[in-house]
C-alpha cells in the first residue's frame, strides 16, 4: 500500500482539465492506497479572492471530490487550513528554498508578469505545497502535467532536508495520466485549459450545463483542413478534442480517429460533446445532493481530524530534527 497526495485549488469553478488531469484519476488509487486528498484554501490566497465567494469554493470543491468518487471511509478529505501543520512546514521549508529556485517556477512567472503588487506568497507558494506532500510521507502524487516543475522542487527541497537535518521525509514520485494530462483551452489550443481563463469559452467547467457544453465545443478552435486526425503540432484543436473525446468515451485515440474517419468537424463535435455530458452529468448530479447534505461537514471534520493526527507526527519529527522549541 502507497500512499498518495494530492491537492486542488478552491480558485475558480473546476474545468474539464482539472478533471481529466487529476480528479478523475483519483477514484480507483483509493482502492488499495492511502490516499490524502486537499482543499488547498491557503494556496489560493496568493492571489486576491472574494472572502464570501472564497468560502463557496471551497465547500464546491469539496463536494465534487465527493461526487467525482471519492469514498470518505477510504480517502481522508480536508482543507489545508484547518490542519495548521501545512503552513508552519511550509515555514520551514521557505527556509532552506533559495529565492533563485522559486523565481524561476513557470507558474509563478505566469502569474506575476505585468503585474503590480504581487503578494510574496505567489513566491513562497512551492514551499507550502512541498510541506502539504512531505508531512504525510508521500509516495506518490498525482497530478497534471502543469504540477511537474512543483514536484520537482518538492523532490529537491526533501532531499536537502533530509542531507542536512535527518532522513524523515519520503521524497515522492509524481504520476502523470498518459492521456490528458494536459487539456488544452478550446479558444486558443497551444494553451492550458485554466480556471481562471477570462474567455469563458475557452475552459468547459465541470458543472457546466449540458447546452453551455455543447455551445463551447461547437465554437471550439479547429483548423481547415477537415479531416479528424491527432498532429499536436499542426493540429492542436482537433487533438485536444480527440483527446476530450478518448478519455471521455474511455476509447484510445487510435480509435477514435477511426471512428470519425468519415466525418467532417460539425458531426466530431456534436460526438465530443455528447462524450462529455454524458460523462459529466452523473458527477453534477451527485455533486449537488452533497450540497445540500449535512453530511459535508462531518466528512470535512473527520478528515481534518485524521489529517491532523498523521500531519503533527511529521512536523514534530521536522522541528526536533531543525532544532525548533525544546524538542518535545
Ligand atoms: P490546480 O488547482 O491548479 O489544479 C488541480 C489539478 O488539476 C490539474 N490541471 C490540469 N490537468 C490537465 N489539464 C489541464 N488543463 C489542467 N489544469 C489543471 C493540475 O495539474 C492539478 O493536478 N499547485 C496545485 C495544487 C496543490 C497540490 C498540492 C497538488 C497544492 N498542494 C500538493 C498536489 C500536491 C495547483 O495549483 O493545482
């Protein structure tokens, strides 16, 4: 049994990416692993949110986690900032990470770019994700491809610990989905689908209704050649909806271009988006008895509770290895 890790920020309504790349992976690696699953309210705060829209969120999150599959007897579900462990390893670990190594994070160079006021945490933000992972002795976090600079530094940060303190942290591997692990926008291809796109048209969000799916699909960005075949290169739309399509129908993408051999866009399109309501609706359906149910605060209170048990064990083996309090 491994244990597995992974995290989603309450920032924005979740698009089709998030799920592809990671929710939908998560179901089936609670069948026979330990998994930790986190609303990580403190890392959306490193850029400005809404308190009261911030708070939505974050019960949102939490009951699509519920209605993607995630079992609370099996998976531990919890918000970050009711487990204060998180951020004082984060703490911590911003204080063996060089400004260098976290200036040179894509995310954060794409989130600070032009802009004013950019708080220090955007900075600080790998240091707090690489505590979320380490306290629970991850093995294993499964993200999108997106995630994989993070990783990387997390992977470094725990071996830097661990050389210069004491070997307590497990140092993760990452897993990546191999179809999918990029859902690309549906406006412009050759960039990440994100929750935060000012184009509504370009990100299908999970609880989109079934006609909003179809319009955004059928206004996608293809190309004019017409014919449905997968060239990332040349072809990033129609790939990007193959892609939609094999995950959505579970069929490979070898397949699906055959299926759609004969087929011009407008009927690929329709196909694509009958795939994807077909696949979302029982989610969104589920998603909103979890809403309404009282039971969401009595899972989010065990989880933390669980949570907090493991997660204080870590950081008291970090603070005694660092030197911190009096060592009890
Ligand atoms: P976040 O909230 O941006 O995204 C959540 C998950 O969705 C994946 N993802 C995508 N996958 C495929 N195609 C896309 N277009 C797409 N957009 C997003 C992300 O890779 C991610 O797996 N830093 C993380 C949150 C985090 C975390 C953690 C993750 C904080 N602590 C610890 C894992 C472990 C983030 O911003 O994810």
């Amino acid at each position: 049994m491994k244990t597995i890790f992974s995290g989603i920020q309450p920032s924005g309504s979740l698009t089709l990416g998030n799920y592809i790349g990671a929710l939908s992976q998560f179901p089936a690696l609670q069948e026979e692993n330990q998994c930790y699953f986190c609303i990580v309210d403190e890392h959306a705060i490193t850029v400005p949110q809404d308190r009261l829209k911030l708070k939505q969120q974050i019960r949102s999150l939490a009951a699509l986690y519920l209605a993607a599959g995630i079992d609370p007897e099996k998976s531990v579900l919890f918000i970050q900032s009711e487990v204060p462990a998180h951020t004082q390893l984060g703490w911590m670990i911003q204080s063996i990470s060089y400004i260098g190594e976290l200036e040179r994070m894509t995310q954060y160079k794409d989130k600070s770019d032009g802009k004013d006021g950019v708080s220090a945490a955007l900075l600080t933000y790998p240091p707090l994700m690489a505590a979320d992972i380490l306290l629970y002795n991850t093995d294993i976090v499964p993200v999108g491809d997106d995630q994989k600079q993070h990783l990387e530094l997390t992977r470094n940060v725990a071996e830097r610990f661990n050389n210069r303190f004491n070997n307590i942290f497990t140092v993760p591997d990452i897993q990546i989905t191999k179809v999918g692990a990029r859902i690309m926008s549906l406006q412009e291809p050759t960039k990440k689908m994100s929750k935060s796109d000012a184009n509504l048209k370009a990100s299908i969000f999970i609880l989109d209704e079934p006609k909003q799916i179809e319009k955004k699909i059928k206004s996608a960005v293809t190309d004019s050649e017409g014919i449905v075949r997968y060239d990332k290169e040349n072809k990033p739309g129609v790939s990007n909806l193959l892609t939609i399509y094999s995950v959505a129908t579970n069929k490979t993408i070898e397949k699906s271009e055959q299926e759609f051999a004969d087929s011009g866009y407008g009927e690929f399109k329709q196909a694509v988006a009958d795939a994807v309501v077909n696949m979302l609706s029982p989610i969104q359906q589920r998603y909103y008895e979890w809403m309404e149910s009282d039971a969401l605060d009595e899972v989010l209170d065990k989880g933390a509770e669980r949570a907090q048990a493991v997660a204080n064990k870590t950081l008291r083996k970090a603070k005694k290895a660092m030197g911190l309090g009096r060592g009890k």
